[in-house]
C-alpha cells in the first residue's frame, strides 16, 4: 500500500531515477566510446606508430650494459678478482664484398657441418680473400673486464686441412687489416662496398702462414661494443680460403685477455 507521504514523493523519485538513468546511460556511451577508440588505437594508430619506429632507428638506441653494478664493484680496492684465461670471441658471420662490383650483395658462406649424428652441427663460417673480395667480420665484445683485444687467424697445418693460402710469391701470405667505424650492427647478409661505414683505417698487416697464428697488436675494447674489420689483400695474386668454426682458435677470431 503506498502511504500518502509515499505519494506526495513520487514525482520527485521519478526524477530522481530520470538523472540517475541519464547519468548510467551518459557513463554506458562514454565507456562504449573510449573502449572503441581504444580498439581503433590498438588495430589502426598503434601499428602506425610501430611501424614508424624501424629496426634500423631501434639499431641506433644504445645497449645497456648487463653487467650491472659491475663496475663499482671492481673499482672497490679491496676486491679481489679473480683470473681469467683469455677467451676465444668466434665471428658470428663473415660477409665478402667486391671492390670492383661495389654495389653486388655477395652471398656469405655458412654452413653446419654435422661430425657424427650424435653431436652437434659444426658451425662454420669462411674468411675468403683474392684481389678482388675482401672479407667483412663484425664482432661483439664479450663478456665484463676482458677488454683487451688482439683480431687473430688460426691455420691448421697444410697437410690437415683443407685452408687454402696462395700468392705469386708463396704460400705465406700478408693481408690488410682495416677497422671499419660501425658503431652498431651491420646486416651481413646484405652488405655491399658501397655499403661499408666510411672512413676505415688501416690498422697493420697479417702475416699467415700453414700451422700459424697470427695476431694483430691488442686494443682496448669496450665490453659489449661492436668491432668491425675489413681484411684484403696485400700480395698480388693472393688467394685465401680458411674455415672458422665454433670449437676452438680457428680461422678469424678476436682474443681477449683479462683487463681488471
Ligand atoms: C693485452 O693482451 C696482449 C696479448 O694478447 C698482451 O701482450 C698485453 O700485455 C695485454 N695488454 C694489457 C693492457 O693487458
Ligand atoms: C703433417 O706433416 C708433419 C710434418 O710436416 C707431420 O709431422 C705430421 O704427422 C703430418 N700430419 C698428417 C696428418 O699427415
Ligand atoms: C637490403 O638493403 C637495401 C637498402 O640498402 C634494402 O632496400 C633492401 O630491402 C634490403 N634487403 C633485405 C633483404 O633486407
Ligand atoms: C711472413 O712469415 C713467413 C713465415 O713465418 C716469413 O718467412 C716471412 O718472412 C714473413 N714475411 C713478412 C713480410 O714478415
Ligand atoms: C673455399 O673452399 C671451399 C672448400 O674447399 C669450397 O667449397 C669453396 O668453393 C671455396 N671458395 C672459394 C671462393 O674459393
């Protein structure tokens, strides 16, 4: 049974409930409109603004260090550390450019090389230098406080491998040994001449011969940069084609020595 005060109020809740539903129905369309501008957002201007960004600019970002707080640690005089055999830094990939077809894209040698069906693949790579391919190798320093770093090439002795060094003059042969100035990556499966990070500095030779390691004089090597080098060669007639793999000192490699 409504009571007469009940009565008397029944306009004013009609009204009341009237805002209040214009208020639900308002909050009802304003959550619909931002969840289908969100969905707009996502499906239509977020993928503008990702593609906007390019793998090359995000090449440009600068790394951060993994080894964090390693550095205050070391710099601690009573910390002690502890020794350290020098490690192989094995080349990830060597591209070949010509300098006489300065715009060709060569396709790089790589290969896995399965030993025994048990084990792992060998992966190899090949440093291939004649008069008119030089070889490109990019490498990034490993690990924290090993940063001195020597570029070094392994030849097995003749009669155990298939490496092949030749010139007019012999079978010991001097390359050139450039550094390119690449800050970041380089994208060695589509490097040309005309591609190379300009300009590069000669920074010695390499004598190799069968049986031989040969290293170029040590450098400071910032843990975690990029180190780019051109090898070319320096004899006339030259020919070099030597296998690198992931098992040990072969071929090209950067040795680096404990600095801390
Ligand atoms: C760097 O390593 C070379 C050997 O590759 C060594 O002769 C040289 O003394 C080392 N330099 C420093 C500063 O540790
Ligand atoms: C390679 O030649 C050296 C001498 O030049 C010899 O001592 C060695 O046994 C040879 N190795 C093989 C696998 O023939
Ligand atoms: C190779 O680089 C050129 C520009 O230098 C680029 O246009 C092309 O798309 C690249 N190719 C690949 C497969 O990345
Ligand atoms: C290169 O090394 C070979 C063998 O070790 C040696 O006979 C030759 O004289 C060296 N050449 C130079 C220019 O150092
Ligand atoms: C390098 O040597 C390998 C194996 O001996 C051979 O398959 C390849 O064709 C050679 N490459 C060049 C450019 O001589």
């Amino acid at each position: 049974m409504l009571k007469n005060s009940d009565l008397g109020d029944l306009p004013q809740r009609t009204k009341h409930n009237r805002t209040l539903s214009t208020w639900l129905l308002a909050i009802t369309i304003l959550c619909t409109v931002l969840d289908f501008s969100m969905i707009f957002w996502d499906r239509f201007l977020r993928v503008d603004l990702r593609s906007a960004s390019t793998s090359d600019e995000l090449e440009l970002l600068p790394f951060q260090n993994s080894y964090l707080n390693l550095e205050i640690l070391y710099k601690d005089p009573d910390f002690k550390s502890s020794t350290h055999d020098p490690i192989i830094n094995n080349v990830p990939a060597i591209a070949q450019v010509s300098n006489k077809e300065r715009q060709k894209i060569i396709p790089s040698f790589q290969r896995y090389k399965s030993v025994e069906q048990a084990s792992a693949p060998i992966y190899e790579q090949r440093l291939i230098v004649t008069h008119d391919l030089e070889s490109i190798a990019q490498f990034r320093v490993l690990d924290f406080g090993m940063e001195n770093c020597s570029l070094s090439l392994t030849i097995p002795p003749r009669n155990s491998t298939e490496d092949f060094l030749y010139t007019d003059l012999g079978d010991s042969v001097i390359l050139d040994v450039w550094s390119l100035p690449a800050r970041h990556k380089l994208d060695l499966y589509n490097l040309s001449w005309s591609k190379l990070p300009q300009p590069r500095v000669h920074i010695g030779h390499m004598n190799v011969s069968y049986g031989k390691t040969s290293r170029m004089p040590s450098f400071q090597c910032k843990s975690q940069s990029y180190q780019t080098f051109a090898v070319s060669c320096s004899n006339p007639g030259c020919l070099v084609n030597v296998t690198g793999n992931d098992i040990g000192p072969s071929g090209l490699y950067m040795y680096q020595s404990q600095t801390i």
